[in-house]
C-alpha cells in the first residue's frame, strides 16, 4: 500500500484551488534542543523521532502527497543535506530541490522558493510546513490546509493554529478574533494580533485568557502576496529574492547569482518580517487545527511523544539500545551500544553517542541550547 492510500482524502472531490497548490518543505534548522542526537550533518528532520521507521522528513513528505501530489513539494535545504534529503525523498525532482549555500533563515528560505514558484507559474498558492514536525489524525491535517488554501486564494496570509496546553515561550502566538466570510473556509477567523515568542509572563497571560492560539509554524499563502509582505517590511530581502528567482532556472546565471546574493540577505524569520505585519494590518487568518501536533523542541516533548504521555515511564531511543532502568524515568536516547543503567533518577534526560554525552532532566531541557552555544564559543564545534 502506498502512504497515499493511507489517507481518508479524496483527491477527486477537492476543491480546484488545490491543483494551484504547492507544498515547500524549509528543511533548515540544526535543532540545537536535541544536542547532541541532533547534530549539523544529522539535524533534526533526519531522524526517526517517533518510532515510525521513517525520518520526520519523510514523514512531512508523505503528509503532503495528497494535497499536492509528488511532482509539487519542493524542499529548500543546505547543500551539505543534498545527498541525505534526496535519499530520504526519492520522487523528489531537481527542480523542486533548492540548495542554500549557508542557513539566511526562514524569510529567505521561504520568500526564495515562493519567488522561484511564482516566476514559474503566475498565481501559485503555497504551504510551508516545517521538516520536523510530528502530527498525528492526518485527516483533520488535510482537512485544516484545505481551508487555509481556499483563504489563502482569498489574499490571506494564513496560518493554522493549535491550542496552547502550557505558556511555550518558543512559539508564536496567533490572537484570533470572529469569523472570515469565506467560501471552502468555513472555520478561518480573522486575526488581530501575532506575537513571535513573548517573555514568559505574557505567554502565561496569553493562555489564560483562552485567546490565544500557538502557531504551527505552516504558512499558507498566494506567493504574490507572501512577497508583496516581505516586500513591505524587508525590500531589500524582496529584491534579492527577485534577482534570485530571475537567475534560478538558467544554471549558467543560477550560481553566480547565489554567490553575488544570497550570502547578503537580511537573516530573518518569517514569523517576524511578514506574520507580526500582516497580523497588524488585518491580513493574516487562522484555521483552527484540531490534529495532534508536536514540534518535539527538546528532550521533555521527545520524552513524551514516546512514553505515550504517562511520565512515570522510561523511553528508550536508538536501534541497539542496553538500559536497565530501576524505578527511574524519563528518556534514554542511545546512540553508543554502551550499557546504561538508571538507579531511581526521575525525568531524566539521557543522550549517550560515541563523542558527546548529554545528562540533564526533563525541567531542564529547553536550557540545552545554551550548551550548543558555549561549545560554539569554546571551540567545540566538532561535537556540534
Ligand atoms: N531551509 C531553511 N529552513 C530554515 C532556515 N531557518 C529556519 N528554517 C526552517 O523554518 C522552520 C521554522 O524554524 P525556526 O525558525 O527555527 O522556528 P522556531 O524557532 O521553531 O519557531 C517557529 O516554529 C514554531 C512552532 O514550532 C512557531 O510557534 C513559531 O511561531 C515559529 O514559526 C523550520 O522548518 C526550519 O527548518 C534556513 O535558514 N533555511
């Protein structure tokens, strides 16, 4: 059976904007959180995080063959990931595959991909959807991206929002208001505000409030109107993209075009150069998703995806794994084939490879991150 088939979607029956629809993959970030199982040649999106025998990329893949098909999703990534994506994505075409010569963020990433699309075939609609992502009840998935393509064709910058169980400081937050009169998107609401990773203190006020929407990091748009966004709040970033997009199809102008550019783009993520904006001038909408979504950001969510959310239990990641574990819980992730044993530790967090070993607990795993950034800065970067 093919992972199509898997689908409660019928492609027949969908709404004749999904045959403009296309699906970008940015496959960029480390995923620093997960050091060190997360590493730059082995980031995040190339490991199977849930146990489903696959990469998370290839999961993000065949979550998206049916709303728009193989020949349609394109994957943005390092040139170091080059040989490993295409592994993971066999169907994956040359001209769908857009290689960066060093990370510029997601508004590069994203703005480059809607530019190369746009130029191609005037009028495209296109969903960004994270590589690294875990969702489950993928027909409420398929459902939810449908109604953001039919408001997306209405001119919307449209997100899907999830809501928050905790006051997440590392995610954006979506303000949602009434309801969008919208054909094919009967549950987009308009949004009036949108607030990239706020204190602590105002994401704890933000949940209370029962206003508030996490946002799921998929951006579904016309890619006229994704530029026309970058446009107004970073023209120099836009006019890069478009000299980009210009020279891309042609492979004698392509490289000179990416050296001479690319490496000058403003860095900048997308949440903050175009949501926030759009959010404030009355642009951007929200479908509420009702699928079970995970970013999986560190070794506390990691720990959960894979123990079924019971904490009392011990889960165990990697292929060879040897733990005995006595009255403890929390995550084993084994990497090296050494035998590890726990004795009574609750929540821990255990990450053992051949030339890096991480301990630390679960309430403490966000803080991984700074251990990336002072092995940066004390010249570790081998392990990195
Ligand atoms: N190709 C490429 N992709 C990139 C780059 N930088 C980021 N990305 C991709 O852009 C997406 C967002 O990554 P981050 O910018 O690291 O996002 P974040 O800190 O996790 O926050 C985003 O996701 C949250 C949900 O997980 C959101 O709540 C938040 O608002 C935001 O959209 C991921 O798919 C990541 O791979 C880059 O330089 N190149």
């Amino acid at each position: 059976m093919t992972s199509t088939a898997l689908y409660p979607f019928d492609m027949a029956r969908t709404p004749k904007t999904l045959d403009r629809f296309y699906s970008v993959i940015p496959a960029g970030g480390i995923g620093s959180r997960l050091w060190p199982l997360s590493r730059a040649d082995a980031p995040k999106f190339l490991h199977d995080l849930t146990g489903s025998g696959q990469t998370l990329l290839r999961d993000t893949w065949d979550r998206l063959v049916p709303l728009s098909g193989e020949q349609r999703i394109m994957v943005v990534t390092g040139r170091a990931h080059r040989a490993a994506v295409e592994a993971q994505l066999p169907a994956l075409t040359d001209e769908n595959i857009v290689l960066e010569s060093e990370p510029r963020d997601s508004t590069a990433a994203i703005g480059l991909a809607a530019a190369i699309l746009e130029r191609r075939e005037p009028g495209v609609i296109i969903g960004s959807f994270a590589a690294d992502h875990v969702i489950k009840n993928h027909a409420l998935f398929l459902s939810a991206v449908t109604e953001a393509v039919a408001a997306a064709d209405a001119g919307y910058i449209t997100t899907i929002g999830i809501s928050p169980t905790e006051p997440a400081i590392g995610f954006g937050y979506i303000r949602s208001a009434g309801p969008l009169d919208i054909g094919g998107a009967p549950s987009a609401l308009t949004v009036t505000e949108f607030v990239e990773k706020p204190d602590l203190e105002t994401a704890e006020r933000y949940v209370a409030s029962g206003n508030y929407l996490w946002n799921a990091s998929m951006f579904i748009t016309r890619a006229d109107r994704l530029l026309e966004e970058i446009g107004r709040s970073q023209p120099e970033l836009l006019a890069g993209l478009l000299e980009l997009a210009e020279a891309w199809d042609d492979p004698a102008t392509r490289g000179p075009a990416v050296d001479r550019i690319w490496p000058n783009l403003t860095k900048i993520a997308i949440d903050y150069a175009v949501a926030e904006p759009a959010a404030a001038a009355g642009k951007l909408a929200v479908i509420p998703g009702y699928f079970d979504w995970d970013d999986v950001g560190d070794f506390a969510s990691l720990a959960k995806l894979n123990s079924g959310g019971r904490k009392s239990d011990l889960a165990i990641l990697g292929e060879n794994a040897r733990v005995l574990s006595d009255a403890s819980s929390g995550i084993v992730v084994s990497q090296s084939g050494r035998v590890i044993s726990l004795i009574g530790v609750k929540d821990i967090v255990v990450v053992d490879t051949p030339d890096a070993l991480l301990v630390t607990t679960s309430e403490n795993a966000q803080r991984v991150k700074a251990v990336v950034d002072a092995l940066k800065l004390t010249g570790s970067s081998d392990v990195l």
